[in-house]
C-alpha cells in the first residue's frame, strides 16, 4: 500500500528544520529513519502533508564519551549503538539496541525518533528511563534540555513544540558497583515486546544502594515499579527480596489485554522478567560480564 500524497523537504540544518516546521504547523511530519512513521503513512494512521527529512543534516549521527556523560546524536540508528565500543560502558544500552525488531531495522531506526515517536511498545524509552537521561530539542526560539521522565507525558504524545526537533539524548554513565540489564518477551524478533523489564542496580558489597525499575508494554507510558525499587533498596539482594519484588512489580504493572496476550498473562511475564533482569543487573553490578537476550515464544 503507498502513503497518501506528500511534500517533500531537505533540511541542512537544525534551524531549517525548525522553521519548515514553523511555517507548515500540524501537517508536517519530521523523518528520521521513517520505520514508525511510514508503516504509519502506509496504513493511513498519519497523514502528513510535508515530510521533513532530517537525513541530510550533518553532524546529527554520533556516540561520544564527555566526562560522566554519554552523548547520541537523534539520528543515530540502533545498529550503531548496538555495536559501538563506546556504548558498550553501559551494557544495559547493548541489551536494548540488540534486541529492536530486525537488522534493517535496526539500520534504519534511530534513537531520536524511538524517543519522540513514544511508542507505549518501544524499547528506549524504557531503558533510558532507569538512567539519568535528557535530551536536547532545537526550535525556533532556541535550544532547552528537557529529562526524559518529563518528556512523555503520554502514549504518542512529548512535550516537543510543533517546531522542535530532538538534537541529542545525553546519558549519564552511572557509577561504579551499578549495573544494568533489560529483557524482553517477544513473539519473534521483527515485533514490540508482549512486556519489558529493564532494572538498574547500585551495590555496596551486597546491599542495593539505588535501584531503578521500569516495565514496558504494560502501561501508556514506561511504568516505574516504585513499590518494587522500595523493597530492593537497602536490601541484601538474594532470592527472597528478588522473589518479594517481582510479586510487587507484577501488581504495579497496567497491562491491556490485546493480541498479544491477556492482563493476567503480561503480569506473569513482568514477573519473571523482573526476576531475570535483577539477576543479570546484580552480576553485571558486581564486575560480571554476563550476555542478555531477549526471551522469544
Ligand atoms: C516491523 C517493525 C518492528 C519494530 N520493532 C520494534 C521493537 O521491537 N522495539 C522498538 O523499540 N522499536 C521497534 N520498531 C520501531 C523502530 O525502533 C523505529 O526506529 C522507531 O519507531 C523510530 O523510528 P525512526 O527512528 O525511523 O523515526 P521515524 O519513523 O522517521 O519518526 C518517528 C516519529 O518521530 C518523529 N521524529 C523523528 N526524529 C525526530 C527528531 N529528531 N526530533 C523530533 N521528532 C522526531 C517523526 O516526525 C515521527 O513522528 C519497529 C518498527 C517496525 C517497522
């Protein structure tokens, strides 16, 4: 099926990209790697009148270590985060990028666009979500840096202005004794997961110093199992603390039923994914080089 009829422009630069927005309003669309937007398009779900494409922007498309941070152009595609040496600081970063849908569309879709696109289904919002992450937005009034737990207020729906762009998503490179792991349940590999845990974990000898615990897929938005984190910090991280933690997940998580499985059926899967993640998260934390994949049906 084609997309409905659309204008077509080339921005060089941030601002132009701004001011194309600026002049066409709510019929323009941003395209980054186009692997929501023109499925989108395609099914007649969007309809914009003028594309934007933001490929031809130089110097969007980066992975850079500056001092505790790490830095991503909005373009950069899953595949190079994937398999950047760079990225690989934060192994938590490898599990999400690994495991997006195929190869082309991991060579296709970005960071920038997952993150504005607020999917309920996408993966980086959830990961990212467990780290102190911001992301820097340009429009025509000038450049803001806006936290990732403020910046999606919704299903589908940001904060972005009509005429902002996402410019780059900062992450902080936390400290060490902390690590981090992300799973998902997946059909198969070209779909969102049926659910998702990511866990993030601060040791001191065995204790839980900090945690940080986000479930996607069973909510609008990534949910933060807070009553989860709350019996994991200060806590000795073995078998019953993780078991006692999963149970509180399973009841914080806000699944719908749909084709891919009941309420009752996700919640399950929070749980062991919970279960899963902290252990992973917890090795990772005390030096362990563990590999992650998702768990497929
Ligand atoms: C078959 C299939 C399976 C998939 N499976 C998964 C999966 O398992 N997990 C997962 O997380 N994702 C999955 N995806 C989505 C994929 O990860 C895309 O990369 C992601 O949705 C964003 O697409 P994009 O970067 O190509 O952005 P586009 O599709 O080009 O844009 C998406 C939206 O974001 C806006 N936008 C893009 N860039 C910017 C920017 N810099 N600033 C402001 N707004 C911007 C666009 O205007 C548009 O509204 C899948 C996609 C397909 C087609």
């Amino acid at each position: 099926m084609f997309p409905p009829a659309f204008n077509y422009h080339r921005a060089k630069s941030l601002k132009e990209a701004a001011s194309m927005l600026a002049q066409a309003g709510q019929e323009a669309k941003l395209l980054a790697g186009g692997q929501s937007l023109i499925p989108l398009m395609k099914l007649r779900f969007a309809s914009p009148k003028h594309l934007v494409d933001l490929n031809f922007i130089p110097r969007l498309s980066y992975i850079k270590k500056y001092k505790d941070e790490l830095h991503f152009g909005a373009l950069t595609r899953h595949s190079e985060i994937e398999n950047s040496a760079t990225a690989a600081a934060v192994p938590i970063l490898h599990d999400c990028a690994a495991g997006i849908a195929d190869v082309q569309i991991r060579n296709r879709g970005t960071l920038g666009g997952s993150l504005a696109e607020a999917d309920p289904s996408g993966d980086w919002a959830v990961v990212l979500s467990t780290l102190e992450t911001s992301l820097s937005c340009v429009g025509q009034k000038g450049e803001r840096r806006i936290p990732l737990h403020d910046f999606i207020t919704d299903a589908y729906t940001t904060v972005l202005a009509p005429d902002e762009v996402v410019r780059e998503i900062s992450v902080k490179i936390p400290p060490q004794g902390s690590g981090g792991a992300y799973l998902a349940f997946k059909r198969a590999a070209p779909v969102y997961p049926t659910a998702s845990v990511a866990v993030q974990v601060t040791l001191e000898g065995d204790v839980c110093q900090e945690v940080a615990i986000r479930m996607g897929c069973v909510g609008l938005t990534p949910i933060r199992a807070s009553q989860a984190e709350g019996v994991l910090r200060g806590a000795s991280l073995g078998e019953k603390a993780i078991e006692i933690a999963a149970e509180a997940a399973r009841s914080e998580a806000d699944p719908q039923p749909d084709m891919r499985g009941s309420a009752e059926y996700k919640r399950m899967l929070v749980g062991v994914l919970m279960k899963r993640a902290t252990y992973a998260a917890v090795r990772r934390a005390r030096g362990e080089r563990v590999d992650v994949s998702h768990l497929y049906a």
